[in-house]
C-alpha cells in the first residue's frame, strides 16, 4: 500500500520504475538513496524522488488514519498512562519546580471537554479559530481540540504586534480566539478592528483590567477552565476531517505587505507524518514512545507543530519551557530531552559559548582540537557517532552535550543551513544522531534531509523524503542550469505534503504553483555527486538570515540609497550569518565635502580607504535605517567603501541598470569575508 514505508539504509542515486502509485519498498544497498523516475524536459531536470517511494509516494495515511483526530485518539488508547504534556510551575516564593505531567489520558479527556465546549458555542466545521501565546500545554490542548472539531487552527507568534493580530485574525475571519493572559491585552486592544471574533478564550491568570476590558467588549469570555466546564455540561461528539479539509492556515512573516495564509490540508499534515516517522527511523533515529522532547521553538511555526505532532503520533512526552530565554538552560537541565531541535542561530550561540570556553585555557582547547580531528577524521572514514571515538567521548565531548541535559539522542536543525563549521561541531560533540533538514511553511516543513552517518552529505539538505518529489528548473540569467556539471537550478517540489494554496489569495497560488503543481521554492539547489542537494542561492532577491528572519534586499538597499551620500549600494546577507553587511559606492562630491570639512586628506580614492569615512558612511547607514523604520535586522552591521562604481562594463549590472548579485558576490567575495570576520 502507498501508506507502508519501508527501511532505507543506503545512498547514492539511479534510475527508478515508472512514477505510477505503489507500494513503498525495502531498498537493496545497490539502489541508493534517491531515483529518477522521469526523464528531463526542455528547461528541467529529472524527476527525482527518495528511493523509498520508487513506486508511489507517501500516501496520507498514518498507520491507518486518515486525520490529526485519528492519530491524538490512537495515541491516547495505545498510551493512556505514558506522560504527554509537561511544564514547570511557580512557585510562590519565586521557586520553580521540576516538570509535572499530564498523561495521554488526562489530555484526551481535556481535548475532549474543550472541544465540547466550543460545539457548545456555536463553533462549526471548517471555522476558523486563532491560537496566540507562548508555547505551552494549553496551546497544545487547544490546537488538539481544533483537530477534534475539524476547525482550521490559526496560530500567531506571541512577538507580533497588535496590526499584524488584527490583520491576521480578520483575514483568516477567525470566530474565536484561544490567548495566553500575557497576551490578552494586545489581543483587546485590537478587538474593535476584529468584528468576527465573537468568542475568546484564555488560559492563565488574567489581569483585573483585562478582565473588565473583556467584560465591556463585544465578546463572550472564558477562562480555559470555564470553557472545559461549559464542555462537561454539552458533551458533543467528535467531527470526522476529510482528507481535503483545512487543518491550518499558517501565516509567513512576510518580507513586504501583509503576510500570507498558507492553507494546509489534513492530507498534507498526516503525509508529512508519514514520511518523517518513516525515514527517522530508516535512519536509526526513529521516535519513540520514550521520547522526550523540549518545546520552545514557536508552535506557531511549521517546524515545532509537525515535531511535536510527530511526538505525540508516537507516544512521546513534550515538556514545554518557562517562556524565559534565560531559563533555558535552566529548563534542559531539568527536563533532560532526548529529542531537540533547533534553528542555526541557536546552535550558533552552543558553538560559540564552548569555544570561548575552550579559548580560556591552552590546555583544555588543545585536547578539544586533537580530539575533534581524530574523531571526525574517523566518521568521514565511515564509523558510526558513537563508534568514533568512545573514549574522548567521555572525557571530552561528553561535558559538552551535558549542556543539553546529557541525554540527547536526536538533534534535527531546521529554519535555516547551518553554517559547516557548526555542523561539524554539533555532530561530533554532541554524541548523537544530528540530522540537518529542509523545508519551507508551503511544504509542511522538512521536505528533504541529510543522513546522520553519511558524511558524503555533509554540509548539504541530503534527499528528499518519500512525501515529494522534485526537479531543477533553469535558471539562465543567474547561470543555473539542471544539465551543467553539476546540476544546479532552482527547486521545484511537489507531492501530497505540500500546500494547496494562498487564503484568499489565488494570485500568489498560481504565481508559486504551477500547472504541474510543483510548488516553486525559489531556492537553487545543487545535486552533489551522492545524490544529496545543497541550497547555494536565491532565485528571488529574498533571503533568510541564521535566526530566520527574511530580508527584502531591494526594499533594504532602496532606502539606503535616499541618503545622498550613497552612489551606489549592495546590501548582502546570508542564511549563515545573522546580520547584514553593504557595499558602498560614496558620493564622491559629498563624501569629498567632508574630508574637507573633517581634515581627511588625500583624493577620492585615498579618502574612501581611511576608517574615518568608513566610520563616517555606516553611520548614516544605521541613522538613514532607523529614520526610515527598519528592523533590528535590516541594519547593515559593517560596510566596505569603493571608489570604483558597479557598472555594465565590470559585469556588475545589467543593461537595464540592476545590480548583478551573483556577480557582486564573486566580485566581492574576499571583502564580504573580512566584514563578517571583523563582526565575530
């Protein structure tokens, strides 16, 4: 059956059968980690899938279930007494305790009662209901109860400001909305704008003043414990989601204008499941039902909510942290996880924190060199993580993963590539399985991931799971092509996990979707000799810094370039820094103006290399920046000056007079170097 994975163990690629739906098989060592099952066209590459799904590709069932209601209600019958939902309490002298449980059972129940109390309130099929706080049992109760009722959940980030809530929750035409105490004033605030919202729901201890603002709204309120009352009072039974039914519309962060509603279906969320269970543990990472597994990550993000849906499908715990970034560490040490998972900027801040240990003392950073050479010189020789180097594992790397609670077993990176040096660092240190992935909100996140033994796909997304497929398309004015050694273009994916649209936005659906229904990523990928792809570049002029955020690059550098001191600007950044830096053409009139004011000496040229105008330019930069309203992140951190202008003549614009970024680049590479370097 196309629901039925199968083990999958090895790697490199080769030609598959015809891509009719089938059974997913058991590979053989010569097949490889990936196939081809349709030839290249005119402008695109092969069509290449997991070698897992040669036949068919994952169908949009879960061990027999068809929808999120299903999978929560198998766990809680296979599981009623394992430990599901966990968080630690205040105290009221200050005092944190260690994590209490709710079991499956004890969740099921509460699942059950919330969902009655919404059916008690009106709440329909297909209605759409906001979910806004900080990760917590009551967020994950919430969304459960949305899956019950086959309501579509719309979650937002516990960081957004009352415009973006109000726009979203009116886009989406939510009627209810479930809210954190913390955020029950923002939420009011923005009420008189919301006319859909006719119920709230919150879980927390509310202020007297929110109490009396809900009291005086147009709105009827309950605290989370009067609702599940409401729900014991008016029982109602479950509704059964059909596969094509919305389980979520997730709203990106956007890059310019409002963001947009992706709409994902039961099939997509239950296939995605599928898949990811099934090359886990075809990867000896499989989750368990003795998983336990550290939620901080917002649920308002793809990654976290199909993780800790994956967590639950298993039986798995989730403990949730205090929403204090500074207890974090506090939170591990405490809940000791076995499953992590992280974006770059956070397994940046890991890597950094160590080796400004290790820089303190000579003797303590030469055993941590010497034993991170002989350790990852034997996993690119083919031995295991935990086979490598067992002793220097427990003198050495095992005081690092003890950072961690000491108990990791699986470590998944996501939102981002993590820069190789980090990668390097988190497989050998770490003494488990760490296990890089790719994928974007429109593709119910991983899509593709690289194999934890597999140091042919270091430092690369690995290969596609059994969910998608996909091709490279050409890219020709940035010099991609799927027919170059090696294959280069952009990325295009399709399969039963991605996405069925924009809400409310037909526009943008037939702009990123095609007639073929691959889903356009506008990423280029670049198939490496093991069959793995790596991301090396973006077709849109968008990218992803390391903590996530996405720049508009030419909404950037247009404003820069309204302060005339600036000729010219390139602004640049990358999914492995956190920051941006410019190259800066000056106005030489006003730059000279200057020097003359300020006793610079010497011609344009001479000027433009003295740290005083250097100085001088990145501060107009940051004032231009924050005058025009940028984010934190859209400032440029550093700048190079030159007094050569970018032209048609040095391939550094087009005819039409726009920069030629990936020329730049290459143009600037060395400069690009030093700007990051003398920012660490």
């Amino acid at each position: 059956m196309s629901g039925s994975l199968g083990e999958d163990k090895f790697r490199f690629s080769g030609k598959g059968p015809s891509p009719e739906q089938g059974e997913i098989r058991v590979m053989r060592p010569e097949e490889g980690w990936v196939c081809e099952v349709e030839p290249a066209n005119e402008t695109q590459g092969p069509l290449i899938r997991s070698s897992m799904a040669a036949k068919g590709l994952a169908g949009a069932t879960y061990e027999g279930c068809i929808n999120l209601l299903e999978i929560f209600e198998r766990s809680v019958e296979l599981y009623p007494d394992n430990p599901c939902l966990g968080k630690r309490l205040k105290g009221e002298d200050g005092t944190v305790s260690e994590y209490k449980w709710m079991t499956y059972r004890e969740v099921g129940e509460k699942v059950k009662l919330l969902g009655s109390g919404l059916a008690a309130e009106g709440i329909a099929s297909q209605d759409k209901i906001g979910v806004f706080g900080a990760n917590c049992p009551e967020w994950m109760i919430a969304m459960q109860a949305c899956n019950r009722n086959n309501v579509a959940c719309v979650p937002l980030y516990d960081t957004l400001g009352e415009n973006a809530v109000e726009y979203i929750l009116n886009h989406a035409e939510c009627k209810a909305v479930f809210v954190s105490s913390e955020k029950l004033g923002n939420l009011l605030k923005s009420k008189g704008n919301m006319p859909t919202v006719k119920l709230v729901v919150y879980w927390g201890e509310a202020s007297d003043e929110d109490k009396a603002a809900l009291k005086s709204a147009k709105v009827k309120s309950y605290s989370f414990p009067e609702l599940l009352d409401a729900g014991a009072k008016s029982p109602s039974a479950p509704v059964k989601a059909k596969t094509s039914d919305i389980a979520t519309i997730m709203y990106t962060s956007g890059t310019t204008g409002n963001p947009k509603g992706v709409i994902l279906p039961q099939s997509a969320l239950v296939s995605e499941l599928n898949a990811v269970g099934a090359k886990l543990k075809a990867v000896n990472c499989e989750v368990t039902e003795n998983e336990v597994f550290f939620s901080y990550l917002p649920l308002a993000h793809i990654f976290d909510r199909m993780t800790e849906e994956l967590v639950i499908a298993k039986g798995g715990c989730i403990g949730y942290w205090q929403g204090n970034v500074k207890a974090i560490l506090d939170d591990v040490g405490s809940l000791k996880p076995t499953f992590f998972c992280g974006v770059p900027r956070i397994f940046d801040r890991i890597y950094s924190a160590v080796m400004a240990k290790m820089s303190s003392s000579f003797v303590a950073g030469m055993l941590y060199r010497f034993a991170m050479s002989r350790k990852f010189g034997a996993m690119k020789k083919g031995a295991s993580v935990f086979d490598a180097a067992p002793l220097m594992d427990k003198i050495i790397f095992s005081k690092i993963k003890a950072r961690l609670g000491g108990n990791v077993r699986i470590m998944i990176s996501g939102g981002a590539p993590l820069a190789p040096h980090v990668e390097k660092f988190l497989r050998v240190a770490m003494c488990c399985a760490v296990v890089q992935g790719y994928g974007l909100t429109e593709t119910c996140a991983a899509s593709f991931v690289a194999v934890p033994d597999d140091m042919s796909m270091f430092a690369t997304i690995g290969v596609p799971f059994p969910s998608v497929e996909y091709r490279l398309e050409a890219v020709p004015e940035m010099n991609y092509s799927p027919f170059s050694d090696p294959p280069s273009g952009e990325v295009l994916i399709r399969g039963p996990s991605v996405f069925s649209g924009y809400y409310k936005d037909e526009a943008q659906t037939k702009g990123a979707i095609d007639k073929d229904g691959f889903f356009h990523t506008g990423d280029i990928g670049e198939i490496q000799p093991s069959g793995a792809l790596k991301i090396v570049d973006r077709k849109k002029n968008i990218f992803k810094l390391s903590q996530g955020e996405y720049v508009a690059v030419e909404v950037v550098e247009s404003v820069y370039k309204k302060n005339l001191n600036m000729e010219q600007v390139w602004v640049y950044g990358n999914s492995f820094e956190n920051c941006l830096v410019a190259i800066v053409v000056p106005n030489e009139e006003k730059i000279m103006a200057w020097a003359k004011d300020k006793g610079v000496a010497g011609d344009y040229a001479t000027v433009c290399k003295t740290p005083e105008a250097n100085e001088m330019i990145l501060g107009e930069l940051k004032k231009t920046g924050k005058e025009s309203k940028l984010k934190g992140f859209e400032i440029v951190k550093a700048v190079h000056l030159d007094y050569e202008q970018f032209s048609i003549e040095t391939d550094l614009l087009t005819p039409s007079f726009k920069l030629k970024r990936p020329q730049l680049l290459k143009h600037y590479k060395s400069k690009i170097d030093a700007l990051y370097a003398s920012l660490k």
